[in-house]
C-alpha cells in the first residue's frame, strides 16, 4: 500500500517541489486517483485547517499549502476524467458573495465533472445576478453554491432568491454546501440538497436528476 504520509506532509509544509513529485510516484504506481487526493492532498489541507484554527499556522503558510495541493489536484486530474465522453447536464458551480474560498468548490466541481456533468465553475465572490446570467447561457439544470464562512452563508438564500425573482428557480435544483452549512440550514433558505462533501454532491446531483 502507498505511504501517503509524505504527500500529505508536503501539503502541509506547502512544498509544491515535493507533492508534484510524490503525487507523480503515486501515479506510476498506479494508486488510485481518488486516493491520491482523499488520502494524501485532502488529508494534509486537514491538518491545515486544523493547525489554521489554533494559530499554528498563519495565511501566508496556508496559502502555499493551497497553491501545493491545488498542482497536485491538476496533476492528478486528468487521470480522473478517462473515459469520459458524455455530458449528463450542466451544473454552474461558484463560491458566494463576499467569500473567497476555493479549494473546496473546485474538487466538488472537479468530482462533478469527473462523473460525466458538464461543469461551469464562476469561481469566487461570486453574485445571484451572475448565477442567472450563467444558467441563462448554459442551459443548467444544477446550481451549486459553495461557502466556507458563517458570515456568507444568507449569501445562498439571497442568490436563491434571485434566482427566484429572475424567473429561473423553477428550472433548476439548487445544492449547497461547505463547512459553515447544515441540512437544517439547507432546509431553511428552499435549497434542493445539501452535500458534505465533493463525493456526497455527485450522487446528489444524480439522485436529483433522475
Ligand atoms: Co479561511 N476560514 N478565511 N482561508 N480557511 C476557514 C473557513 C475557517 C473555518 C478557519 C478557522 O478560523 N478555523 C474560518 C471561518 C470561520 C467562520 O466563518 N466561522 C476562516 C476565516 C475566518 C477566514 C478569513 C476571514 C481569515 C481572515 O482574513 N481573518 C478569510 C476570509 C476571506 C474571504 O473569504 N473573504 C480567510 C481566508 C483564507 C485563505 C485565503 C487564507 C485560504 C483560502 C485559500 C483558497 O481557498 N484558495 C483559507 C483557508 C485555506 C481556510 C481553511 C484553513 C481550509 C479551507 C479548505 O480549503 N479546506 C479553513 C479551515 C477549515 O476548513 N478547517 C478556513 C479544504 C477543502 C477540501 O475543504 O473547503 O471544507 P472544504 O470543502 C469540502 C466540503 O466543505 C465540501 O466538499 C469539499 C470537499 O470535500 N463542500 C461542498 C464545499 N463546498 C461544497 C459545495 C457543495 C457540496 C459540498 O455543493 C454545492
């Protein structure tokens, strides 16, 4: 079995030298991609979080350790979507209003794609009026709200509210999620679904869709 100890501790020292060369090793011994980043990029961005929370590490630290696994995560991805040829649906997926956060929103969109959706990822600090304008272009059936801080969070129930009030909230299923979110929370503000995690947002939207 892979040692994915020293993956993780690469993103934790944000040493994107070293994940870009373990993440490498780890595919040609062709350890499974999902692995590679649930085990080692995702369970060292954990400790940082941790660390992040209690003042053992400050933003500079965190931000070359997002950098790190985000170049793992490209590295890695290509390998995800083989095989993949047809598109289920669109899902238009961004980070709220006022919130800058997005490694999280990016493996949900990233998993999403990998499972057959087309995605349109807006990215960060992202408006309502830019969510409509985006399914409006694309034809989604899916949009995906992403939120990392409580002070965000009543940015989901406007953008859902915008959707509303610009005629398309009938069209499409809202799913929501991030740290801050509950399903009691999801239940409050009319979302279709809510998601733990980048896994648990792919059967949502499946189970949604079909
Ligand atoms: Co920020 N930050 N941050 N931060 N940051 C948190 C979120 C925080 C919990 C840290 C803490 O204090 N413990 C805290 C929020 C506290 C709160 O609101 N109660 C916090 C704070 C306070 C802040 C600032 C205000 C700090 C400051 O400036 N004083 C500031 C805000 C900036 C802003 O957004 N306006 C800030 C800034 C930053 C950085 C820029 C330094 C950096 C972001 C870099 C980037 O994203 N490019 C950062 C980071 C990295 C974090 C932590 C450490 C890690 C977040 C992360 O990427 N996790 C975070 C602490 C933590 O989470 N423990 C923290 C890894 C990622 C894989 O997990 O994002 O949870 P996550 O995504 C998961 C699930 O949540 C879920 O699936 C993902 C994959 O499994 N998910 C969905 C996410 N979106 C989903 C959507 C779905 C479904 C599932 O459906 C649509």
């Amino acid at each position: 079995m892979f040692d994915f100890s020293g993956l993780s501790d690469a993103v934790i020292a944000g040493d994107e030298d070293v994940v870009l060369d373990l993440a490498q090793k780890a595919i040609s011994a062709k350890v499974d991609p999902l692995s590679i980043i649930n085990d080692g990029l995702i369970a060292g961005m954990n400790v940082v979080g941790a660390r992040f929370k209690v003042n053992d590490m400050y933003v500079p630290e965190v931000l070359m350790s997002a950098a790190a696994m985000k170049a793992g995560v490209a590295l890695v991805k290509p390998l995800l979507k083989s095989g993949e040829t047809t598109t289920k649906g669109t899902v238009i997926i961004g980070t709220v209003t006022g919130d800058l956060h997005d490694i999280g929103k990016s493996l949900v969109g990233m998993m999403l794609e990998c499972s057959g959706y087309a995605v349109v990822d807006l990215g960060v600090d992202v408006s309502g009026d830019d969510f409509v304008a985006a399914v409006k272009a694309n034809d989604a059936r899916i949009v995906a709200l992403s939120c990392m801080l409580t002070t965000t969070m009543l940015q989901m129930k406007t953008t859902i509210e915008v959707l509303a009030t610009q005629g398309i909230r009938k069209n499409v299923k809202v799913i929501i999620g991030g740290a801050p979110i509950t399903q009691e929370f999801a239940d409050n503000i009319g979302s279709d679904g809510y998601a733990t995690d980048a896994a648990g947002a792919v059967d949502l939207v499946t189970k949604l869709l079909n």
